[in-house]
C-alpha cells in the first residue's frame, strides 16, 4: 500500500491506524464519530444490495482495523437487515490488541432503528459474545437474544444527539464508528455529528439504482478536508474530517 498524501511513502494499513486514538479526542457531550463507508467510482454503496462485492481485501483490513479502535460501532437498522452483522471483533488477537490499547475487548454494538424490525436470527444476536445496545423509537418489546441486549425507547424517532450524550455518559463511549448505512449518514452529517470520513473507493462501476454513501438533505454542502489518502491496486483509501 502506498500514501499519497500528506506524504509520499510505503505503508500498510497496521502502520497508518497505530497512531490513531480517536478516544482521545472525545466531545464533552458526545463520543467522537468517524464514518466508515466504501463505494465505486460511481458513487454507489451496494452491489447486488450489499456493500462486500465492492471493496477488496485490503478494504476488509482497513474495516477490522478501524474497528480495533472505537469503543463502539454504530449501525442503522437498513444494514443491519442488509449486511446481517456477526461479532464486530471476531477475531481473538484483534480483541487483545484493543485491549492493549486501553479499550474493551469488544465493542459496544450499537443499532439505530425506527420499527425494531431487526434480522434476530443474525449472528450478532445468536453468538452470545460482546454487547448490543438498540436505540428504537419502538415500543415492541425484543425478543430474548443469546448475546447481551439492551433497548433504549424514544418517542417518535430516535433523537440522535439524546442517543450520543446516552453513550457518552452512561456507557463511558469515547468515540464511535458509524458504518452506516447512507439515510443514517444523512442525518449525523445533518445534525453537525460527524467528525470523520474514511472512504474506501474501489476500481468498480455498479450504475443502476443503487443508494449512494449518503441519502437524505443536507441543511448545506458538507466541507471536508483530506487527511490522507492511500492507495492499493488502484483502490484509494481516504480519511476526511472536518475542517
Ligand atoms: N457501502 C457501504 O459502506 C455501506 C455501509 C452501510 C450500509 N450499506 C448498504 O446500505 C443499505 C442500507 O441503507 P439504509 O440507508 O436503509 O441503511 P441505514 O441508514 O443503516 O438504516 C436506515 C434505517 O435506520 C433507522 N433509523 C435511522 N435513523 C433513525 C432515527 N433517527 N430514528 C429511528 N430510526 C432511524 C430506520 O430504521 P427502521 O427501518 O427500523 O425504522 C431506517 O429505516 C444496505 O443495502 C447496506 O448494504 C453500505
């Protein structure tokens, strides 16, 4: 892998995120947020209605190694249906590395929904490892789940600004990775909550109908700053954040 910007040098994706402590760059009212997406050339987040077909390998590095350095990661319930989520650290050394670093071996598992129509029967659930925390607008009750569940209800949606504060304060969550999906990017993006980018684009076209990294308006065109940009293959990888 090679980095384009700030500099030019050999590098891999170990080496870029060793540096990274997102942790320490808590808000007082709220973790700090990072985007995590990947998409084609043409913009699109799916092919075939899911995000794997479309990044490579060093991608998934990337995805892993980012994981190995938020407290938690956050979902919208459209990938949850979508992507069928697992453990997010699946992987025990990777787990011993966060630890190593100060942070939970796993991740706090973190799902936005409107309806609690969630996929029960995904691993996430079943697997009995780590914890999840959905913040629903639902009062149906979840059922019973292998793995730790705990549900906090709003009324009518879920206030995303409430849903981070509750993080901060009573789950001591520093900072958070967003991997989506597009509708709940747009509305973090809206609401001024999203410090950081990291897209993958991949040396693909999908065209067809296929939603983009971001849907939904935006009160104004969001500014970013590139912080690095690396490159594999012909796959770019980019960190933007807020300027
Ligand atoms: N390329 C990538 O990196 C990437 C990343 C992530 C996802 N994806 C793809 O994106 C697609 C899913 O897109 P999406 O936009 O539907 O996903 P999404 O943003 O993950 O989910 C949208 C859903 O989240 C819930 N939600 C979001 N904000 C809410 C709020 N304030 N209050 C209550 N509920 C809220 C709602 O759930 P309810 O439906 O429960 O009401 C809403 O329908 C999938 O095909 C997935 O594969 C791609």
């Amino acid at each position: 892998m090679r980095r384009l910007i700030p500099d030019l040098s050999e590098t891999t994706v170990g080496q870029q995120l060793d540096s990274y402590r997102p942790w320490e760059c808590a808000h007082e009212d709220r973790p700090y947020l990072a985007m995590n997406f990947v998409a084609t050339v043409d913009g699109r987040a799916t092919i075939g209605g899911v995000s794997g077909p479309i990044g490579s390998d060093a991608d998934t590095a990337m995805l892993v190694g980012l994981r190995t350095r938020f407290d938690a990661v956050m979902i919208g319930a459209g990938t949850m249906r979508a992507e069928r989520y697992g453990r997010p650290v699946a992987d025990q050394a990777v787990r011993e590395s966060r630890e190593r670093s100060g942070l939970p071996p796993d991740p706090l598992m973190v799902i936005v929904s409107g309806r609690l129509d969630l996929p029960w029967d995904a691993p996430l659930f079943t697997e009995g490892a780590g914890q999840v925390l959905v913040f629903t607008a639902s009062e149906v009750e979840p059922p019973d789940t292998a793995t730790s569940l705990r549900v906090v209800h709003h009324e009518d949606d879920v206030d995303l600004i409430a849903a981070l504060r509750h993080l901060r304060h009573e789950h001591g969550v520093r900072a958070v990775l967003c991997e989506g999906g597009p509708h709940l990017f747009a509305e973090l993006q809206g609401l001024g909550l999203v410090d950081e980018l990291f897209l993958t684009t991949a040396p693909k076209l999908a065209g067809g109908g296929a939603p983009r990294i971001l849907e939904g308006e935006l009160p104004a065109a969001g500014e970013l700053e590139l912080a690095w940009l690396l490159e594999q293959d012909g796959e770019l990888f980019a960190r933007y954040r807020r300027p």
